[in-house]
C-alpha cells in the first residue's frame, strides 16, 4: 500500500533547511500555542510537536527540554506529557533536548522552577498529541470523537471493539490540525496514571554501568585536552609565563596566554596548555610559572571582612529596607529582650563532577558540548565575549554531575571556547579540583546583629536586624542580598530592618536556595533565643507568630502552620522524653515556593561529639508530588547537602585567594555522619512546585536549636566544627 502525503514546497524547503540539507521535516511550536503538524515520509514518523515523535512500530520518544543536573527532570517532564498523552510508560524512550531556543523556551536548570513553569505546558503537549490521535482514528471508523478512548498508547472504540496503536494512526494524524494549546482539555488528577507514580532517573542503568552520559565524558576524534590557569587572586592578569619551556614538555600541542577581561563571570586572562591527554597537561602545568598582575583584591581577606563586619554594625546602618511601628518603645516595654549576632560564611558549591566543556571551532562557526544550567546565557557570553553570532553557535546539553548553582555561571564554557578558537581542532577544558573549589562564585557571608523582644504573654512584639553584607551603594553583590519581606516581617508588629554593605572583589554567586541558605539559619536561630527566653516551647511559639497573619501577598500562613503541626507530630514533638544530651529542635523556611518545616534529632557526648540522630521533615509543594521516590530523594539530598554545610563547610580568603582547595579542607558529608531523614508531604489545593531547593535551609537552624536542647551551646556562627560542644 502507496501512502501519498502532501507536503507543501515552503514546509518542505524550510525543514530540510534545518536539517542542513538532509530529508527532515522540523517544525517551529510556540509551547503555549498551536503547533503546526508535520510527518516524516522517510520513516512514517508522527511528529505532533517538538517534544513527541510516535514511530510505526507504536514507539514513542519524548524529549526532555531542559538541562539534567540530578534533580530528575529528564524523568518528570516526559511523565508530564506521557501521562496526557495517555502512553505505554514502558514503551516510553526518553532524549535529551539539544539547546534550541527556536523550540523550546525556558532551557535553564535553578531556582527549583521546572515544576511550576512546565506543569501546565508539558501536559497540554501531550494532550494536544492525544485530541490529534483521537480524531484521526474517529474520522476513519467514521464515529464520534466522544465514543473513543485511549489507554497505554492505543485508541479504542469500545462499542465496535475496534482499536488501532498510536503507531498505527501516525499518517492521519498527521494530517488533523492541532488544537489550540491553551484550550486543549486535561485530564482530571483522579484520571493520572503515570503522573504521581515511582518512575526511577532514566539514566541510571548507564550512571552505575559506567556509560558516557557527562560532559566530563566526552571525547571526540582528534580532540586535545587543555587546563586553563588563572591567577589565584580574583580578577588578577598575567604578567608573564615561561611558554617556551612548557611547549617542550612530552605531549604539549599548544600553551598560550588569553588576554580575557574585568568581569569575574566572564572570560578572565590565563594561561592555556593543550595536550594530546588531559594528565600531560596537567603534568605540564606544574611546570607552568606564571608573574601575576595580583591586583586590589589581593588586600582582602575573611578575618578584615568581619573586622569591618563588626565596625559597620556599630554604627548607624547605611539604609533601611522596612521599618514597621516603633520598634525603639516596643523593645522598652517588653518584658524580655535578646541580643544577639549571628553569621554565616562563604561556602563553595563543590560539585563531584568539576567544570569542564568541549568547544570546536571551524569556519567562523563554534560547536560546544557544556553542563551548563543555563545554556542560553552561556550562548550569549560567548557570543559576546569572542565576537561570533549566536546563530554561528551550537550548543549540546551534556547531563551534568551536580551545580547546586555553580553551573549558572559559564565562565568554563567561554575559556574552553576561547582555547578552541586558536586552533583547528576539538579542545575538552577540564578543571582540576582544585580549579574548582578556588575559583568558584561563592556562597556569600552575612553577619546579623539582632535585638528582640517579647512581652509578659510571651509574644514576639519586637525585632531589629542590623544585616552587613557585600555590595556597593544601594546594590548587593550577587546573592548577598535580603528581601524587606524576609520572614518575619510583616508578622512582628514592631520591625526594622537595617543594612550595611561593604566592597568585596570575591565572587559570589547562588548556591543551593540562594539567599535562604544562611538567612534561615539566622532568622530561626533568634526565634529560638527569644521562644527561649519567653519560656514557650519552640513549636507553639512558631504556631502563635504565624497565627498573626495568614496571607501576604502569596505567602500563606496557612500552609506554613499546616506543615509546622504536621511535622510535630510525625516526629513526636509534643511527647519526647529524651535522655540527657539529646534533643530536637524545629525550624521552617518558605523557598522558592514551597512550605517546609523540619525537626532534628541530635546527641552530644560530654567530650562535644556530634551525633545526628534522625531529621524529620514536612513539605507542602502544591496539589501534586509528580515523582514521589524522586521527591523524596531531593528533600532527602537537600536536608543531607544542609546538615553538610552546617558541619564543616567554610571558604576563608586571605590575600585575596581561597585557602581551602579540595575535600581535604572542605569537607562533604560522610555515610556514617548521615542520619535517616523521613519526609512527608501535606497535599493541598496549589499549584505544584518544585522542591530541589527549599527543603535545606530548616535543617541546619533545626540542628543547631537541637545542639543546645543537648548541650545548652547556643550555635550563632557557622561552621559548627568551630564550636566546642562538651558539657558537664
């Protein structure tokens, strides 16, 4: 049998102009709008949109859009459209997306926003593809679109017992005119079949087998390997560099000086060797002596930050962000006051796999394979940064090893493109980890100087935070910064919050619920003190400051007081009976969207050991948990990355450099120091939300309000290996 399909001669022009003069037939979609159809005669492919392709055979391939860093989405995104699609989960194939903005909007992995901004778009890809589906096989019984139905990638019609695969109906598909995404109908949540079920990391199976899947695993034919070294002071230049002799060393193809700029997210000049192996380079690289332009930052320092941390908080604040009632007469007619003045240090994101990308360049054109959370920004760095069109740049999304927010910034993908535009071959940048724990865009520090009060009822009635942290004028560095919102505003009726901020040539950047991270730890920490000196218990003190107001502006009290009873219970608050040494402490943070409140369980010995007993957690992300083993896990990782932080994690600078420089001196969580961590979700009537990021900043407040239940140390700074935690 002879299928003719009619393919108009601009359709069929423009797609084999995508596909650089091979048979393709592409198509442009607007994910919020109607898609236009198309259909491969080569191999009788159903293409309905940009995200689905149905083979003959009743084989369907879903394409996951944006980056994989760990978090799940390769999985969450194609279950969103399988489910609407009503497919044969086990039938499903799943690819990963290159970068092409053309198609695709919204490319980024941060901010814990793959769940809010694709819920509605992905399920309506897949019932777009379903109504399309129906319609071919109603027209072709000659029946009502009504009277068919779909299951497990197969359109019935029951009243006939006549059923036809998805594979099956591709060619008439092809031809039905798609509907109108914004109007396609979704199913109701009871109808879900895929969408709240166990669906394990589509990658797995190749992680634990060793398979290529990182960017870090790339190799291409003819490839050399570079490392790339910058001056260990931030924004430093090089002065000059022994070249000649390294260009003799065994394997060395190439060794060269970038100029690069100012801008610490960009491209900064360093010294580039490229090798026929990565280990010849690098061993090269030892021999590598470079004179550095070192620059102002070399003077800085984390000992003269605090210095004039302390001196700023001494003085009037620079600004003040809000300022509610009269905090001054409240804080004289309370019946308890506390002061104190907490801090946080720099951190680094310290992913497992360090930066790296691959970058050719040939013809005027430059094809890039990079880990990168936000391909598009790195796109235009690039572009920017070496003169070139952005339409002259590939872009390959490689699944990436961890970020936690490092890989936002793309200062490897412009080096490893700026190496490769001096040669005439593939160029793979890897950094050693070193590279990576000292040129990182670090957590920022912050130093709180609080003053509170409560009255003889033991309510909060009074709060001032004198918050220093960097900046210039009116502007904070990158992630240093707090909102006039930050809880608890607007639920203390006397409230002040004043800032300070002073000039730093460290980068900063976000990390892993950025801000949320160190200002929870503070903000919860002080609620502690001041529950402490009311003699309230922790808990009910929280339940009665959120009971003052229930809804600001989209952040619901409500929600926030279910999540805090929810996991007061599950953790047995209100009946523990714990021996001495031992205690639990509770905090609560809303992130990123989402509601969560944590208990921890901890036990100190008489000499200050530090046992982790047990963490429990609640979380209200909306009306659905798409991947439930999946959501565990990321509220499990968030709370074991926060108990990590709060343990050991801390990146000093002195003269302008980063002291710590591998795992050795900035450790990660160990097996033995993890604690089981038990989640649960309160379901509500919201839109889902993500949750990779607002389940760490609560543990870390939780913990330590637990050490002093079991030591009677009261933690203010982090990180808590600086603290001697004996008791008698």
């Amino acid at each position: 049998m002879t299928t003719t399909l009619n393919v108009s001669r601009r359709s069929f022009l423009r797609a084999t102009a995508l596909a650089g003069g091979g048979m393709l037939l592409g198509f442009r979609v607007n994910p919020l709008g109607a898609s236009e159809p198309l259909f491969d005669p080569i191999t009788n492919d159903f293409l309905p949109n940009a995200w689905i392709r149905i083979t003959p055979d009743n084989v369907i391939t879903l394409i996951a859009q944006n980056p994989e860093i760990g978090q799940g989405v390769k999985a969450m995104l194609p279950m969103l459209i399988a489910d609407e699609l009503d497919a044969n989960w086990s039938a499903i194939r799943i690819e990963q997306a290159g970068f092409d903005p053309a198609k695709y909007e919204g490319q980024f992995a941060g901010g814990s926003n793959a769940t809010p901004s694709n819920w509605l778009p992905m399920r309506r890809v897949g019932a777009a593809a379903r109504a399309m589906l129906v319609t071919a096989a109603a027209r072709g019984w000659d029946v009502p679109e009504h009277e068919c139905t779909t299951r497990e990638s197969v359109v019935h019609h029951r009243a006939s017992g006549r059923s036809r695969t998805y594979g099956e109906l591709g060619i008439e598909a092809a031809g039905v005119t798609a509907p109108d995404l914004e109007t396609v109908a979704l199913k109701d949540p009871s109808q879900f079949r895929i969408i709240g079920t166990n669906v394990h990391n589509v990658d797995n199976l190749a992680i634990v087998t060793g398979k290529p899947l990182y960017g870090i695993d790339l190799t291409l034919p003819g490839m050399l390997h570079a490392v790339y070294v910058k001056c260990p002071v931030f924004g430093g230049t090089v002065a000059g560099a022994n070249l000649d002799e390294v260009r003799t060393l065994p394997g060395v193809r190439h060794a060269f000086v970038l100029e690069g700029g100012t801008t610490l997210n960009g491209l900064l000049g360093g010294v580039a060797i490229l090798a026929d192996n990565w280990w010849l380079a690098n061993n090269a690289r030892r021999s590598l002596q470079v004179q550095w332009n070192e620059g102002p930052t070399s003077s800085q320092s984390s000992e003269a930050f605090a210095r004039q941390a302390e001196a700023l908080s001494q003085q009037p604040p620079q600004r003040t962000l809000r300022s509610d009632g009269d905090v001054d007469a409240a804080l004289r007619s309370a019946a308890h006051t506390v002061t104190a003045a907490y801090h946080y240090p720099f951190i680094a994101h310290a992913p497992l796999e360090p930066q790296n990308c691959t970058a050719h360049y040939r013809d005027g054109r430059l094809e890039i394979w990079a880990p990168s959370q936000t391909p598009q920004s790195g796109r235009r760095l690039v572009s920017t940064t070496l003169g070139i069109d952005e339409d002259d740049i590939t872009i390959h999304l490689m699944r990436i090893g961890g970020g936690f927010g490092r890989r936002l910034a793309n200062d490897y993908m412009v080096e490893a493109a700026a190496i490769a535009r001096e040669v005439d071959v593939p160029v793979k940048l890897v950094w050693t980890r070193e590279d990576d724990m000292q040129h990182d865009f670090y957590r920022p520090a912050g130093w709180h100087h609080f003053t509170g009060g409560v009255d003889a009822n033991g309510r909060l009635t009074a709060w001032r935070d004198h918050f220093v942290s960097f900046g210039e004028g009116e502007r904070f560095a990158s992630s240093a910064g707090i909102q006039p919102t930050e809880f608890p505003a607007r639920f203390v009726p006397n409230y002040a919050l004043d800032v300070s901020v002073m000039l730093s040539g460290i980068p900063t950047g976000a990390l892993r619920a950025p801000g949320s991270n160190g200002l929870c730890f503070v903000m919860q920490g002080f609620i502690d003190e001041l529950a402490h000196a009311a003699g309230r218990d922790a808990v009910q003190f929280r339940l009665d400051l959120l009971s003052q107001v229930h809804d600001t502006n989209g952040w619901q009290a409500d929600r926030m007081r279910g999540v805090l009873e929810m996991v007061a219970e599950k953790s047995g608050w209100s009946n523990r009976r714990l021996p001495r040494g031992t205690g639990m402490g509770v905090a609560f943070h809303f992130s990123h969207r989402g509601y969560f409140a944590e208990v921890v369980q901890a036990s100190v010995t008489q000499d200050g050991d530090l046992g982790i007993d047990k963490v429990w957690i609640a979380g209200d992300v909306g009306s659905q948990i798409i991947n439930p083993i999946n959501a565990e896990h990321n509220v499990q990782g968030a709370a074991l990355d926060g108990i990590a932080e709060a343990l050991g994690q801390e990146i000093t600078i002195e003269n302008g450099r980063t002291v710590q420089s591998n795992f050795h001196n900035f450790p990660l969580l160990r097996l033995t120091q993890a604690p089981p961590v038990e989640v649960h979700f309160r379901v509500t009537d919201n839109p889902p939300t993500g949750l990779g990021e607002p389940a760490l900043p609560p543990v870390i407040p939780a913990l330590c309000a637990a050490i002093f239940e079991a030591a009677g140390r009261r933690i203010r700074s982090l990180p808590l290996s600086k603290h001697d935690l004996s008791w008698t």
